[in-house]
C-alpha cells in the first residue's frame, strides 16, 4: 500500500488554508480600498456641486438663469478629461462645463457615459435657483478609469506584501511541522535502537501528548520482553522435568517386553503428559498476563462458582455467602481467575464447619478477594507452610496438596500473591490479592 507524508499533508493543509485566508484578505481589503476611493471622488463631486448651485441664480429682469461662477476644479476645463458636470431645466441644457465642450452625457442608472463611450461615476441633484421657481438639476462625474487606476496605485503594492507575507508563512509552517515532528522522528530511531539492542526501552519525551504513547510503548516492550523470558524459563523447566521419565522410557526399553516394562513407560509417560498439560499452560498465562483486553468481572465468576460447591457440599448444609462489588473487575483471563477462586474457595468449603464467606475489595490499582471458613483453623507454622506445591496438613481430606500452590503461582504470573492468616470466625483466612481492571 502507498503511503503518504504525514508533514507533507500538515504542510499541504496549512498552505491551503492560509492561501484561502490572505486571497479573502486581499479581496475584502481590496473591496474596502475601492469604496475609500470612491467615497472620495463623491466627496469631490458633492462639493462641485454645492459650489455650481451656490452660484446659480435668476436675472430680474430677463428671468433666465446665470452662472456667476464656474467649478473651481481646473480638471472640469480640460477636454473630454472625464470630468464633467451640467445644468439643465428639463430636457434643456442651460450650462455645461468646459470639458465637454458641446457633447452631451449619457446618464446610465447610477452611472453615465461620456462623449467618447468611456465609464463615468455619477452624482446628481435636484435644486432651484434663488429667483426661480422652476427645478433644476445638476449632473457632475469622475471618469472610472482614474478610480481604478488609483485603486490599483494602492493594491499593487499590496498583493506583493500579501504574496510576501504567504511565502513567509509556508516556509514558518515548514519549520513549525518539521520541529513539531522532530520528537516523532527520535521515537522512531529509539525504536530502531531498541530493535538493535542499544536501549531497552524508549527514553522519556518532555511532551504531554507523547507521553502516554510512550508509557504505553513501554509497557507493550516490558511485557513482550517478560513473555519471552518466561517462555524461555518454561521451555527449560519442562525440558528439565522430561530428562528422568525420557530416561527411564530409555532404560525400560533395553529390558525385556513384559507387562512390568510397559507399566513403568505408561507412568512415565504419563508423567511426561503432566508436565506438558503444566507448562503450556504456564505459558498461556504467562502471555496474557498484562493485555489491556482482559477483563473479567469477579462477581460473575464467583457466582458461577457458588451452584457448584453448594451442589458437591450440599450433604454438610453449608452457608456460603458472598460481598463483592459488581464493578469489582479483575486484570487478566476469566479461566485463571475461575481456577484460582475455585481453588480457595473450594479449600475453604473443606475445612468449614457451617459457613464461608466470599468477599472483596478495591484497593488503589489492586483487588482483594478473601475467603473466610470457620473451621479449625492453622497454627503459625502451618500458615508460613501452606500453598507449598504437595504440601498437606490433613491426609483425612481428599486432595493432592497441589491446588493451593497452582493458585499461587498463577497469582504470582499476574503480579498478585496467596497469603493466609487466621478468619474473625477462627478458621483459615485466605487473602487473594491480584491486578485491578
């Protein structure tokens, strides 16, 4: 699959946008410097205007108006300069100004077109003379070509700042990204160093949001480091255990065949089963143990737990009871936890007396899960003995001595612990502490 530039997109997005922006910019300052432009001009021909009509007055004794003075603008004299203005009753011209000579001006809406067809500004108003009663209007205009050509005087200047100013802020962006990603750049050659053996781990960021990445990265390192080290610790137990049954399998196959021969391979045998069941599943554990996936709510499990040692002690009338938050969650594989609670729980309903009780807390990152018997209890020395793998107190009970020290050593895979002490109601406390979702 192709891949793209992750700075190129950042700097291809930045470049957009401020293009879009300063082109707005450019266009709105442009549109306010055209009405500055304009604005002026109307001021200019206001004043043309009021000065023409200051000066328009009826003669008592013909009764036809007169211009006592003419537009003070020099630019109203100048031929065909764009500059013009009129004074007319009706359809009749009375005055005009020099600029245009005999020609008319052809008024177009708000604008009007001068004798030679080039695009005027207009400005008009509808007044009487002092003498007369008649309305009069007067027409002045500015030509177009001199707005635009002022306008432009000024946006020139302008869109080369705005050009200017864009390229600036490319080349800023290109430094702004290339800095940005810098510490992107060192997490991948840490992560290429990790890769040769130079570090073990990714060194720490002064960055808050690479930070978290960071811890993460870690942890997904420490773990996959601690799987093969226990991978590794478990390919060297289990061939450490096969030696003595694979031996004795050779040894029993240079005698003779014969029933006794073949007992002895099937124990060994089975023997060799065992320990292959043991650490394959030690190392399952081993590389779930940490996965951000497992989740297992402890109240669910137990309460699936309970029918059954209700059902195998169902002859001793036990009370069983329970306390666990429902949002009680345990870090790690539901079959693990079912195996190590079922495992305490069960050793509790052997030595009660009438009752067991179940229950569990939150403690900061950790949960706790104890379960309590009243029966006869241990002494201290049994208590610094118990969960030793083969270890029994009691050879009256069924069982192999092996289930307590299975539940620790899974405990202790997921960086938890198996402790016993003595219950409130005088039996056995024991005290399972594990990793908290």
């Amino acid at each position: 699959m192709r891949q793209s530039s992750l700075a190129l997109r950042l700097i291809a997005a930045a470049v957009v946008a401020s293009l879009v922006a300063l082109v707005a910019a450019g266009l709105v300052i442009s549109n306010l410097l055209r009405n500055f432009v304009e604005e002026s001009y109307g001021q200019t021909l206001d004043a043309t205007m009021l000065a023409l009509m200051a000066n328009t007055a009826y003669d008592e004794d013909p009764g036809r108006p007169v211009l006592r003075l003419n537009a003070p603008d020099p630019r109203f004299e100048q031929p065909f300069s764009g500059w013009y203005w009129t004074i007319s009753a009706g359809e009749d011209v009375l005055f005009r100004s020099g600029s245009l000579w005999s020609s008319d001006l052809s008024v177009d809406g708000d604008g009007a077109i001068g004798p030679q067809g080039e695009a005027l500004m207009l400005a008009s108003r509808n007044f009487t003379a002092p003498g007369g009663t008649a309305p009069l209007r007067i027409v002045a205009t500015a030509p177009r070509a001199a707005i635009d050509a002022d306008v432009a005087r000024v946006v020139t200047p302008l869109v080369i700042a705005l050009v200017v100013l864009g390229a600036s802020l490319a080349l800023a962006q290109l430094l702004q990204v290339r800095v940005g990603l810098a510490p992107l750049r060192r997490l991948g050659g840490n992560l290429g160093r990790i890769q040769t053996g130079e570090i073990d781990t990714l060194p720490s960021e002064n960055y808050r949001e690479l930070s978290p990445v960071i811890e993460q990265m870690n942890g997904l390192i420490v773990h996959n480091g601690e799987t093969l080290r226990r991978a590794r610790e478990h390919v060297g137990n289990l061939a450490h255990a096969l030696k003595t049954p694979l031996a004795l399998i050779e040894t029993e196959l240079q005698r003779p065949a014969g029933k006794a021969r073949d007992r002895s391979i099937g124990e060994a045998s089975q023997t060799m089963n065992r320990h292959i069941a043991h650490h394959l599943r030690r190392a399952r554990m081993a590389a779930t143990v940490g996965l951000m996936h497992a989740r297992t709510p402890v109240a669910a499990v137990v309460e699936e737990l309970l029918p059954v040692f209700r059902g195998v002690h169902a002859d001793r009338n036990l009370n069983i009871s329970i306390d666990i938050p429902a949002e009680l969650t345990f870090s790690g594989e539901r079959q693990d936890l079912e195996e190590m609670l079922g495992t305490v729980i069960d050793n509790g309903c052997k030595w009660a007396r009438s009752s067991v009780h179940v229950h569990g807390i939150a403690d900061a990152d950790r949960l706790v899960i104890t379960v309590d018997d009243d029966g006869q209890g241990m002494s201290e020395e049994q208590l610094r003995q118990a969960g030793e793998r083969g270890r029994r107190f009691d050879e009256s009970r069924h069982g192999t001595g092996l289930g307590l020290s299975i539940a620790r050593e899974i405990a202790t895979i997921y960086g938890g612990e198996l402790a016993f002490g003595k219950s409130a109601q005088g039996g056995l406390s024991v005290r399972l502490t594990l990793p908290r979702a």
